[in-house]
C-alpha cells in the first residue's frame, strides 16, 4: 500500500510518527491472522520476526521521543511520550481511534482523507464484517469457549 499526504506538512519527525504507529498496526493485525481466533502458536518463528521489526521501530522513534524505553520484548512509554507519539509537532492527532461495537480501526487524518467518507465505509465494512462473522461463528462453535469470568 502506498500512502499520499493528503492534508498538511509533515516534519520528519512527523513521518516517524505516522509510520511507527501504522506499520505497527498492520503488523498486530498481522500476528492476529497468523495466530487465528484460538492463536495457536504454530507460526512462532514468524511471530517474533514481526515482534522484532516493531521493537525496531519503536527503537528508532525512542531516539527523537523522550521517555520511551525499548527493551528485548516491550516498549514503555511514559504518558507525556505517549502523548508526543499520537501528536504531530503542529498539535493535531497522528490517529483517531475508532470503536464501532467492538470492530475497530485507526483514522490518519493526514493520509485518509476527509473524516466523513472514511467512517461510511468503514460503518459499511464493520456491518459486513459483523454479519460475516456471526454466521461463521453459528456454523462453527468454538470447541473451547473463552470463560472471561476471570478477567480483570
């Protein structure tokens, strides 16, 4: 996928930003279809490759963003980095985060265009994408359901 600055200026550090936060998400949703709904671990060699390339750019952006650390298996940020991360020097957001019941995604303003058109389809995709797995899921019930009982 190629992306093209729709809107704005980007300042080097902009750009870091942006492709830190976007390649990451690509890639969780990346170990996401590698894992399966049940994330069997079958696939563990490429999991960390993927692992390793994300802490090398969170690495990367720790150099120019105070209070990051980058360990061998994380990243802690403090909430004033946290901050800095999700803000272009101009003050406006890297990403929105979008919530629709429960199918997610993130919106870049300054790649994605106007607002407006980029939630329709997103709502026409969530729609599908909720009726798909529903009919999956009635056609093939977990054989081990998940008690989240348990969870905080």
């Amino acid at each position: 996928m190629i992306l093209h600055l729709v809107e704005g200026k980007n300042t080097p550090l902009d750009s870091l930003k942006h492709g830190v936060l976007r390649a990451t998400d690509s890639m969780s949703s990346a170990t996401d279809a590698i894992c399966g709904s049940l994330c069997s671990y079958d696939h563990e060699a490429e999991l960390e490759w993927i692992d390793a390339i994300g802490l090398g750019l969170w690495a990367a952006l720790a150099e120019h963003v105070p209070g990051i650390t980058v360990t061998d298996g994380s990243v802690q940020m403090t909430p004033d980095a946290r901050r800095a991360v999700h803000t272009y020097d101009d003050g406006s957001p890297v990403s929105v985060f979008i919530d629709l019941d429960g199918y997610c995604t993130d919106f870049y303003p300054r790649f994605d265009g106007p607002y407006a058109p980029f939630l329709e389809e997103f709502q026409r995709r969530a729609v599908v994408y909720k009726a798909e797995s529903m009919a999956y899921e009635a056609a093939h019930p977990a054989e081990h359901p998940v008690d989240e009982s348990e969870w905080p």
